[in-house]
DNA sequence: TTGACATATTCCTATATGGGAATATATTTA
DNA sequence: TAAATATATTCCCATATAGGAATATGTCAA
C-alpha cells in the first residue's frame, strides 16, 4: 500500500510546507490565485494545483467574482490538529519541567563541587 | 518532484493515521515494540518501521531493557505542530460566530416570515 | 554454544504524489 | 466573434512510501 493521499485528511494535507504557507497567508483575509502565485513566487498551476487538495479536505473556501476566484482559509478544518496536538501539552509541560530540573541539580552539583 | 519523505518532519510523520495512534498510546507512558504491537493490532514489522520514523524526526525517544525496547513519545516534537495550528484559533471563533449568527438571523427571519 | 525471544531491516510492489510543460475552461472586453 | 485575462486540468516522471514476507540483529536462558 502507498502512502494515504494528500486529500484524505487536513492532516495529510498541511503535511506539505506549500499548503501550510497557502494557509498562513489566507489566514490574513481572501486572496487570489493570482495574489498567492505573486506573494509565494510559485508558478500557477501548482498554486492552483495546491488549493484544490485543501478545498478537498474542507481547508479553504472559494467564491468567484469575475474571471478571478477568491480563497479564504476554513480554519474549522485544522480545529482537528489543534485538538489532536493538545492533548500532549500536558506531556511537554511536564518534559520540560524535568529537563528544567536536570539542568539546575547540575548547576547545582557543580558549583558545590 | 515526489513528495516529501514522512522522515523530513513532525508535519509529514504524524499525517500517518498509525503514527498518530502508536503515538497516542505513547502518551500514557512508555511501551514495548510488543505491547504497541497487541494494543494496535498492527504486525511487528510495521510498528518497528512506524516507530523508526517518529524517532528519526525526534517524536520518540527509546530505551533499551534486555531484549526488549521501551519507547516513550516527545511531546516537544508535536509543539510545532500545536504552535502553528493555534495560529488559526481566532478564525474559527470568529467564523463560527459569523455561523451563529446567520443561523439566529435565519431563525428570526422565519418566525417573522 | 544453541535455542528462544524481541526487535529491526531488507526486498518487493502498487500507488500517490509535486513540479514542469502544455493545454483546457471560464469570463471579460474590444 | 476574437483576443486577452484568470484559473484549472492533464500528461509525464522521478521519488517515496506502507504493508507483506523473509531475514537479520541483539539479548537472554539452558
């Protein structure tokens, strides 16, 4: 079996760095394809190519006015991630609180040796 | 180009529906291969070959015990993920409220129709 | 040392890319 | 209708899987 495709889920979808940065800049509001090909420096298709991978997962929405389309990003759909990656934090909290920890028995150890 | 190696981030690692769940189990406390293998009900090779990629992109952390290899997940490795999905906390209170609010006009419209 | 146990790696294959190039579709304007 | 503009899709290809099967590696027990 081959790896799940990029439009089965938001989180195979945002696993592409492109798409991620797509998202960062409709989080600011709608833009073009044309905005998004200027402001990212990436050719056409392939910006085109993207949205429709996240407009297939529910990631962003589209409204035409004239020959232009219009993408807004449908925060709703990366809710999931959010969700999924918050219920480590307590974990990391704690992680951190050992290292934390750590690092000062060591300052602690050798200023006393 | 193909796409990115499931190696090259936490992005790509976790958008892997059996990384997430090993990786949720984790979260409980350290596991051996075998136990991820019962609890999953996934062959031995496969959880080895999933674990090897939440290692080599620094999700997991390993201890060896005798025969046996207890892993334990680093959450740190999952904050990246959590920092960039929470940049689109404010939208989705706000688009939900914008969704709330066409409903309750909706609503008063029809009791006034 | 030999066998058993626990885990990791290799080989194989069907499949899904992402980018580039070319082309198709849709809409406005002359 | 034809030309121009904006966007989408198709075709091609190198690459990276994920799972299954087989095998290798590492460690303990007799």
């Amino acid at each position: 079996m081959a790896r799940a495709a990029t439009t089965s889920d938001a989180f195979n979808a945002v696993a592409e760095p492109r798409r991620r940065e797509i998202l960062d800049h409709l989080a600011s509001g709608e833009h073009s394809v044309n905005d998004l090909v200027i402001r990212l420096r990436l050719e056409q298709p392939s910006v085109s190519k993207h949205l429709r991978v996240l407009r297939d997962v529910g990631l962003v929405r589209v409204r035409r006015h004239g020959r232009q389309m219009f993408y807004q990003a449908n925060a709703e759909g990366i809710r999931p991630l959010h969700e999924w990656t918050k219920t480590f934090e307590r974990l990391w909290a704690h992680q951190l609180t050992r290292v934390k920890e750590r690092a000062e028995q060591k300052a602690k150890d050798s200023s006393e040796g």
